[in-house]
C-alpha cells in the first residue's frame, strides 16, 4: 500500500501517491471534507491533530491541522486498516478542491473505502 504514514515529533506524515489510495483515503461525507490517516497509535475523538501531506504530483507537502472524527481501532471487523479520520476545516478549501479534482470520476464508483 503506498499509503505511508509515520510520526515525527508528534506530527504525522502522509504520502498519497495515487488516485485510488487518495480515494480510499478520502472522506467525502465529513463536513469540508475528511482523511482517513492509518496508523497504530491511539487517537481521541476531538483531539486535535497535525499533518504534512505529500498528494500524488504536488511537489510540495501541504501542512494540514484537523480534528479526529473516526478512529478505527486495531483488530476491526472485516480486517479494516487501523487509524483514524480527521475533519479538514474551511480554510482547507482548496486542498479539498483539489481533493475532489483528484476523485472525482470515482467518488460514485461505490469501491470499498478504508472508513466505508
């Protein structure tokens, strides 16, 4: 999976390399949008949390602040990837924009998600 998450001084890193990991990844039911990160470490609904986001060709990593909406614990039915799901806010609008442009001819393909 080139979905790549990893913690560094408390700041997650994620790298989405293609559009069929950012349409897993993405979470388009979430007010302003949403992005389901994997990881083992335990998270807190609400909690508050730092990203740094390589999207597929942009060349520069995109600094991402959100609040965790979901968490999928280790060991989860149906063998979902543990991690959680954070809600990007309003000043996010164009890296939802972008988002979208990416996912948008596989947003209604009904393809399993990692949180869906």
């Amino acid at each position: 999976m080139t979905v790549v998450p990893r913690m560094s001084h408390g700041i997650l890193s994620l790298t989405i390399e293609t559009k069929e990991d950012l349409y897993k990844s993405y979470m388009p039911f979430i007010k302003n949008g949403g992005l389901f990160i994997p990881t083992n470490r335990t998270y807190q609904l609400g909690e508050e949390v730092f990203m740094l986001l390589s999207l597929i060709d942009e060349s520069d990593k995109i600094p991402v602040t959100g609040k965790v909406v979901w968490v999928t614990p280790r060991a989860a039915q149906g063998g979902r990837v543990p991690g959680i799901g954070i809600q990007l806010s309003q000043e996010d609008a164009t890296l939802i924009s972008k988002i979208e442009t990416y996912v948008a001819t596989l947003l209604n393909s009904g393809r399993r998600t990692n949180t869906m």
